[in-house]
C-alpha cells in the first residue's frame, strides 16, 4: 500500500468493533497491577501512555516483518489507531530492547547453586577459596565469562548481600539460596520486566494461537487462611530448588552440545515458577461462599 494514498487518521472509535467482554475483563486484570507498580514509583499516565504507545507501534510493525518499508507507516496507523504523524514520530525514536542478558553475577550464583561439583554432600553449596584453580571463586567466574574480571564479580554479589568473602581465610561463602537482590532495584525491575514479560509472552500467545505454543499450568485454590496459605511456601521453594538445580546443568550441557555440533544457536528460554496469594475481594468471597471454586487446575499449553 501507497502512505500518499493512505489517510491521515484512522477511522474514528465510535466506528471501530468493540473488544469481546471477556478481552476487556483480562485486560483490566492485566493493567491494574502495571498501574500500581507505575503509582508505586511516581510514572504519570503521561509517561505509562506514551510506552504504551510505542509498544503499539512496536508491535505492530513486528507483526509483519517481511512487508516493504515504504508503506508501513500506514499499515501501522490502520492496526494501532494512531494517526500518520504520531506513528512516524515514535517509530523514529529509540526502542528499548525487549529482553536483557542476565547479568554476569546472576549466571555465576546459579552456576554455584546447582554445580554438583561445587555442593557438598548434602548438596549444599561449598565455600569456595578466592582465587586459585577449581574449585574457586575464581575459576567458577571465569567459567561463564573472561570479560569481567572474578574481583568484580564477587564485589557486586557482596555488595548485592549474596555472598560473604572472609578477608582472613579469602574465601567465599554463599549467603542465600536464590539471587533475589532486594538492595537493587534496577535488577529487581528487570526480573519483573524479563520473567512477567516472557510469562505474559506465552500466554499471549497461547490464546491468539491453538492453546499448544507454550506450556503454562497453574493451580488455583480458595478457602484456606493466612496461616495455611504460609505453610505452602517451603513446599514451593523445595519444588523451585530442585527444578532449578536439574534445568541449570541441562540447560548448560545443551549450550555446550550445540556450541560442538556446529549448531545455529539462535533460541532462547526462561522457565520459571511463581505463586501469588492475597485476601479474596468480596466478590471472589460471594462466590466461596456459594461452593463454586475450592481448587481449579489451570492448564494452557503442552
């Protein structure tokens, strides 16, 4: 299609198919937790519509790759809804990459959280002397990446309050299980936008597609009190730990296998786990009340 012959603005709302009830229900549940999370940290509605916009524009232009750039502008504005002059605009600035690479600590915490070889019998992580061959701290940096020098890595895992490194002895010791860095919230709100955007992802994709594209499963269970609710959270954990220390090593020998075959290594993966509990509202609570949930098995994908 011709932009000169496209016109300048799309066809006014009023004119437009309305959303299915059931879309608009699943969008509102969607954006209420992104509207407290923009509250939370001071994004006006301003800021939050102008990214939301350029997820539009973005997604919209990706939705058809191979169509000629001439005319994208146009087909744009006819998918989004956006007049002609504001397409342009936000298509000339500058994107933001949709996925980041985990950092470097995050991949050697994980290394030494389901290394066997660094675990002791028990399976807990050994301390590991600075420097020297392996095992150490050292060696185990420079096993992910030579790029980074291992002191630096092990100052952000300190300074992160994940590990401990005794001066007198010069070794390293483990302080926590799972690299959750509370103390930094520019890594806790890329997990947010890396694990719920690629949770959201494929979910998204399971519904525009056959059901079949990603696996997603969920069990959902009502009429349990704050305490119960607490004693499920080791049960959890135990599940995460040992999904966590089998994916790693799996994960890491494919890498490896591909890297020796010759493959085209152009795949990526994020496998996770998450709960969510919270007081039910009194709707959620009308309908406890009238025995119609209890437990649900939610399943979506293979």
């Amino acid at each position: 299609m011709n932009s000169t012959l496209a016109p300048s603005a799309p066809e006014s709302a009023t004119s437009a198919p309305q959303p299915d009830a059931a879309l608009i229900e699943a969008l509102n549940r969607l954006l209420l937790p992104l509207a407290r999370l923009c509250l939370a940290n001071g994004v006006t509605f301003a800021t939050a519509e102008e990214i939301f916009k350029q997820a539009f524009v973005s997604e919209a232009d990706a939705l058809q790759p191979g169509a000629p750039n001439h005319g994208a502008v146009s087909r744009i504005s006819i998918a989004t809804g956006l007049n002609r002059r504001e397409v342009t605009r936000l298509t000339q600035s500058k994107t933001v990459s949709r996925t980041t690479k985990p950092p470097v600590a995050s991949e050697v915490f994980a290394r030494w959280t389901t290394n066997s070889a660094l675990r002791d019998q028990n399976g807990v992580p050994c301390a590991l002397k600075r420097q020297g061959p392996s095992p150490s701290f050292e060696a185990l940096s420079q096993s992910i990446t030579r790029d980074v020098h291992p002191r630096s890595v092990l100052d952000e895992l300190v300074r992160l309050g994940l590990v401990r490194h005794d001066e007198e002895s010069d070794s390293v010791t483990l302080l926590r299980s799972d690299f959750i860095p509370s103390s930094d919230s520019r890594q806790m709100l890329g997990f947010l936008g890396d694990n719920v955007g690629d949770h959201l992802g494929a979910a998204v994709e399971n519904v525009i597609c056959d059901g079949h594209q990603h696996f997603e499963q969920a069990v959902f269970g009502d009429e349990l009190s704050a305490e119960s609710v607490e004693t499920l959270r080791p049960l959890v954990t135990a599940h995460w730990q040992a999904l966590r220390n089998a994916m790693v090593p799996a994960i890491t020998d494919l890498i490896e296998a591909d890297r020796s075959a010759g493959r085209v290594a152009d795949q990526r993966v994020r496998i996770g786990l998450y709960t969510f509990a919270e007081a039910a509202t009194k709707a959620e609570q009308a309908k406890i009340s009238s025995g119609r949930n209890k437990i649900k098995i939610q399943t979506k994908g293979r």
